[in-house]
C-alpha cells in the first residue's frame, strides 16, 4: 500500500473506516475514502480530525525555499501571512478568468501591489485558461529548491501545480480540486526537475468567508467559475438590492447613482422594496473604494455612497481600493 493519498496528502490507513485517510486493504488505491467520493461521485465528505492546517512557520523557516502566495482574485485584502519572507516570495493572483474582459491588467497589477507590497515579484494568471502560466513557469525555472505554495482555502493552489505538471512535465497528477474548503490535508511534494520540487499545502481556513456559513448545495451556486456578467442598477438618492438570501444593501447619495455588482452568475439579484432591519454593517465610499463581502461579492457605485450591508455577523465585509 502506498502511504499518502494522492489527493490530499494525507497519511493512508486500513483499520478504521470512520477515521481519516481510510482506504480498503486489499485494493492498490491511491485515494483514500473522502477524496475516492469527492472525485467520482461529487461528495464532500467532512474530515474528523483538526489537525490539518498549514504549518506556516516551518515553511517560513526554510529560508532556501521560494513561497509561492496564491491570492483569489475577488478576495485581495492583504492577508499578512509572510511577514518578512515577502521580500522572497512571488504573489500570484489567480482566477484572472473571471473578472471581467474589459478590466485592464496593468491596473489591476498596481493596485494589488498597493493592496500586497513588498513582494518579489507579482503575476496575475488563470491556472483555468492558461493566462500568464508560461510566464510564471520561466519564473520558477530560474529558482532553486523548494517552492511552497500557500495561501487561503480555495485560491487555487493545487489547480495550479496540477496545470504547471500538465503543461511542462506532460504528467496527469491525482491532486484533488474541489470548490468545496479544505481539499487539500497535507503538504505534497512534486518534483519538477532536479532542482526545483513544488510543495502543495493546505489552504487557510477564512474564519469570515460566506463559505463557512452556508450548505454545500449552496456552496455550489456562490462559487464563481465563469467570467462574471456584473449586475447594474440606476437609481435616485436611494436603494434596496436582495443579494439572493445572502444579504441586503442599502444604498444612500444624493441624486443620481449606480451600483455594480459581481457575484457568481447563479445568484438572483434584484431591487427590493422593503426596507431591512437587524444587524448591518456600515460605510461611506467614495468611487476610488469599494465592498467585499468575502467569498460571495464585490460591489462598487457611481460617486459618494453611505450603504447598509444586513448580513450574517459571522461573514467579513470590508473596504479596499478599487481594483480596476
Ligand atoms: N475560474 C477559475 N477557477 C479556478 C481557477 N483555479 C482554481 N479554480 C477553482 O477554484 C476552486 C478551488 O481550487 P483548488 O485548486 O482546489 O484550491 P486550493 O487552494 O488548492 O484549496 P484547498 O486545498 O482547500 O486549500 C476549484 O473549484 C477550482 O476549479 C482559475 O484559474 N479560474
Ligand atoms: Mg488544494
């Protein structure tokens, strides 16, 4: 039997179905039971134990190796997991594919750096269509040792290394993907020549993300795999806009306004009429800013708004520049 599945990096046992990394016995499996089921039938299978987080401070101890930080591009906000290994270590933006067309590139670019300074370097890339993979492949080709690839749950860190194994070493890994959080356990290690070996780790649970608190059938329609078609509404002086049933936002200025919305395509949103009560958060922005709700939306307006965002207290909402 081999020792770690293929999937998640976790260590393979054959004595307790319940627990974590079964696989039966007497089959050469490489998966074990939760990724088996996510894989081939859809199904997200919860893990028992809660030792698997990411053991950052002994990848930040490896003062040899490169962090590879990957950042989604709809959640930037400056997660300050580094420190000061930044200074050597390459942020990668990922999902490009889903913002968008029209956004430019060279802006997005100098605002993340303002969201993200003091890296080594930057790139913005899609693992899903290939964007910029040439380009950060000849990056790494320059590197030496261990690669670390690190950031939140989600991101795209295992879509990535297995797209970089696809491409450039034309081998087919049994890493697992998935939209739901935690896929990947443990760290997992692949070499891509002699000098260089890429380290899959696992993602960093969001205590904030709408992710968190909502079902997996519901996880499935907030998701965002497809380049966004923004919802645009005009209004005058005020507004109520229904965010599916995820939450509610007033919207206040004077005169005429609008408000931009990007969201996952599957979602309803629309006008509202009824006017909202209970725990809200609050901001005034100007068009140079604009709102994360994490993991579920961003929203921008026209000109000078005071908004309401009503929404489960547990969920992160917060202010950043405009990124585009
Ligand atoms: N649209 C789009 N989706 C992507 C891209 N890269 C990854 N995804 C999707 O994002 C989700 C998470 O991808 P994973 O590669 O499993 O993310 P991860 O960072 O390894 O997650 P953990 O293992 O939980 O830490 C999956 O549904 C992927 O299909 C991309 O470039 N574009
Ligand atoms: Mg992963």
């Amino acid at each position: 039997m081999i020792n770690k599945c293929l999937g998640c990096g976790i260590d393979l046992q054959n004595t307790d179905s319940d627990k974590d990394g079964y696989v039966e016995s007497n089959k050469e499996n490489k998966l074990c039971k939760r990724c088996f089921r996510l894989k081939n039938y859809g199904e997200y299978l919860n893990f028992n134990s809660n030792d698997f987080y990411l053991n950052i401070n002994e990848i930040l101890k490896d003062e040899k190796s490169t962090i590879l930080h990957v950042v989604d591009i709809l959640n930037l906000n400056n997660e300050e997991i580094l420190g000061d290994r930044k200074k050597d270590s390459i942020l990668v933006i990922n999902k490009k594919d889903i913002i968008p067309r029209s956004n430019n590139e060279n802006t997005l670019l100098e605002n993340v750096k303002k969201i993200y300074p003091g890296y080594m370097n930057y790139i913005i890339i899609s693992s899903k269509n290939n964007h910029n993979l040439d380009k950060l492949y000849d990056l790494l080709l320059k590197l030496k040792n261990n690669i670390y690839v690190v950031g939140y749950t989600n991101s795209g860190k295992s879509s990535l290394i297995k797209k970089l194994i696809k491409n450039y070493l034309n081998e087919e890994e049994e890493l697992l993907t998935s939209y739901y959080p935690s896929t990947t356990l443990k760290n997992i290690s692949f070499k891509l020549n002699d000098n260089l070996t890429l380290i899959d780790t696992p993602g960093i649970v969001k205590n904030g993300s709408i992710l968190k608190r909502i079902n997996l059938d519901e996880i499935k329609r907030v998701v965002i795999d497809n380049e966004i078609k923004p919802k645009i509404f005009q209004f005058n002086k005020k507004t109520i806009i229904k965010i599916d049933n995820y939450c509610v936002v007033e919207c206040n200025s004077l005169g005429k306004n609008s408000i931009i919305i990007f969201a996952s395509n599957r979602l309803n949103i629309e006008k509202q009429t009824n006017d909202v009560e209970g725990f809200c958060y609050e901001f005034k922005i100007n068009n140079y800013k604009e709102i994360v709700i994490s993991d579920l939306c961003v929203i921008r307006f026209g000109k000078e708004t005071n908004i309401k965002v009503f929404i489960d207290k547990e969920v992160n909402v917060y202010e950043r520049i405009k990124l585009t």
